[in-house]
C-alpha cells in the first residue's frame, strides 16, 4: 500500500500514529494524585472522532422540566435540551461509529503527512527467494 499523495510507501496506521504519541503521566501532591495525558502534536492531528456529550443536554431537559411547574417559559429549556439529546444520541449511533471505522482504516503518510485511505499495490508485488540454510553435516565437538 501506497500514500494516495504522494505514493511513498512509508505509511502507518493513523491509529498507531495516535497511540504512539499518547504519554499518561500521574503527579502526586500533597496525597492527592493528579492524572492526565500528554500527547505529541501529530498524536492530537490523528486522533480518532469523538462522541457527542449527551450529558449537559440532559441535565438542561431535566431542570428544565422540574422548573416548568415556576414558569411556562421552561418549556423552551426542556424542549431544547430534549431535542438535542436526542440528536446527540442519533449522531453519537448511526454516524460515529461510521467516522471511526474511517479513522481505524485511514494511514498517514510518513513523507508528506497526508491523512485517508491507502492506494493498494497492483501487481508488482516482490517475493523474496529464500533458500533454507542446511544443517552441520559434522556434529559439533
Ligand atoms: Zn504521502
């Protein structure tokens, strides 16, 4: 497999690319332990899609419809905030998950650091002769 770009065949998996620049560190302070991740600049360039936050939406619709029984005008939060939590877990179903089969398919180019889907290799695919060596005809001492 080939760069569609450039046609270099020093690629690699765009999920490898990510893992290989993802450093999780721990701090300790003061008893408490601080955990995170650093990650290279081309780790943050590949990393895969994110899901769509359906918490904050939830939280809308569910105050919003508590609130309802101070004022009407709520209805507007929770009709907001249910629509897009519903939109969110529409998108966060059907679409995701066909963004990361894209990304788990996708390579980057070592050369000219384009990002998709490699150019196969027609044909000339060079096969290697390899000869088995021959065992010791003499027993070693
Ligand atoms: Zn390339």
């Amino acid at each position: 497999m080939t760069c569609g770009n450039c046609t270099s065949a020093d690629i690699r998996k765009l999920s490898l690319v990510y893992e290989s620049g993802l450093t999780f560190v721990g701090v300790s302070s003061g008893g408490k332990t601080i955990r995170g991740q650093n990650m290279t600049a081309v780790s943050l360039k590949a990393a895969p899609p994110a899901r769509r936050g359906l918490v904050g939406w939830f939280l809308l619709f569910f105050l919003s419809a508590i609130f309802i029984q101070f004022s009407l005008w709520w209805i507007l939060g929770a009709v907001v905030g249910l629509g897009k939590f519903v939109e969110h877990l529409m998108w966060n179903t059907r679409t995701y998950p066909i963004l990361y089969r894209q990304w788990d398919a996708a390579y980057m180019c070592e050369r000219c650091g384009a990002m998709g889907e490699p150019t196969p290799t027609t044909g000339d695919v060079r096969t290697i002769d390899v000869t088995p060596l021959e065992p010791p005809k003499q027993a070693l001492p």
